[in-house]
C-alpha cells in the first residue's frame, strides 16, 4: 500500500511503514507541513503532542481546516503542568511529555483501533530529548517506526536543528528514509531514499 504525499519537493507517494524527519529551526514554521500531510490520503490520524497542548493541537487543526473527525491527539503537557483536562472522546493523556512507556501504548493503541490509512505526527522529539534524554528520544523514534511497519501507517518526526549537535542530528537522520529539511525562509529540500 503506498499514501499519496502532499509536501512540496518530496516524492508524490510513499510506502506504508515509512518514517519522514522534519528537520526545522526553532522559529520554523512547521504548521503548513505537518497539516498537508495529515490533510491527504488519510482516513486517520494521531498527533502525539510533547510540545503543546491539546487545546492548541485543535486550534492548529481549525486554522488550517483540517478535519477533526479524523483526528485523535496524545497530550503530554497537560497533566504534567496541571492544566485541566477535558474529557473528549478524540483526545488522551499521559503523565508527562518523558512517559515514554505510555506514548508507546496510546500510539499502539491507535494504530490497533483504527483501520485504513493511518498517520501519525511527533511534535516533537527535540521536546522529548528535552525532557527524557536523547537515548530515550531514539528508542521512542524507532518503536514508534516499528509499529509503523507493523500496522502499515507512515508518520512525521519533528526534529529541531538548533538544539542538537551534528552527530545527534546525523544520528536521527540514519533512521528516515525521507528527511525533509525546512529553512528558515520557508523553503523546503528534500532527501529520499526510497
């Protein structure tokens, strides 16, 4: 099964089980992306959120029309600064943005639950090195890439390049066959493996 991919300069498709790093500057605008990718050839979609709530993830979703019906989101913020939780049927929480044990399982969880074609977003890893580490950053990466394969999904890595050193960059980079690079004008490079 290949997913149609709507991201200027990257292939027009992609197989199931395939990874794609965003690599970014801090001040980047990763919003446009990360929305096309959700917006085409999906019937659902997972935003595992270490970087903002999940109230802002579904004003970002509103912004740039994206369908919410499709859409669930793993909130890692929320419980951990003591934000009040809303219960909704399309949002889960873990402890803490470094609670890697839960994000595994409310990822696998989706991907379980859910049928046709799925995708997934991390916004972000850096977020997750920040809080754990970043051994703990590259073994979410590739179990998370595992149960991609597994489950015939593709997701998206958010990946800041200002806060790592090169050989950390160089290191996430080993694991993505496609590795989208958006600079600080807004344009976008893209490698592909595939």
């Amino acid at each position: 099964m290949d997913y149609q991919l709507a991201i200027e300069n990257a292939p027009k498709t992609i197989p199931a089980g395939t990874g794609i790093l965003l690599i970014h500057p801090s001040t980047g605008e990763t919003d446009r992306i990360d929305t096309d990718f959700f917006k085409t050839d999906t019937d659902q979609f997972l935003v595992i959120s270490t970087r903002t709530t999940a109230r802002e993830v579904t004003q970002k979703l509103e912004y740039y029309d994206v369908n919410e019906d499709r859409a669930e989101i793993l909130d890692t913020l929320s419980v951990e600064r003591g934000y009040s939780r809303r219960r909704r049927d399309d949002v889960s929480y873990v402890s803490a943005p470094d609670d890697i044990k839960g994000i595994i399982e409310e990822t696998e969880k989706f991907l379980t639950e859910n049928e046709g074609k799925l995708k997934l977003s991390l916004d972000s890893v850096t977020e997750l090195a920040y809080y754990a580490d970043v051994e703990s950053a590259l073994k979410t990466v590739d179990q998370i890439t595992s149960l991609l394969k597994e489950h015939d999904a593709v997701g998206l890595f958010h990946l800041s390049k200002e806060v790592h050193d090169d050989d950390v960059l160089e290191t996430f980079r080993e694991r993505f066959l496609i590795i989208i690079e958006l600079s600080e004008d807004g344009s976008v490079s893209v490698e592909s493996k595939i």
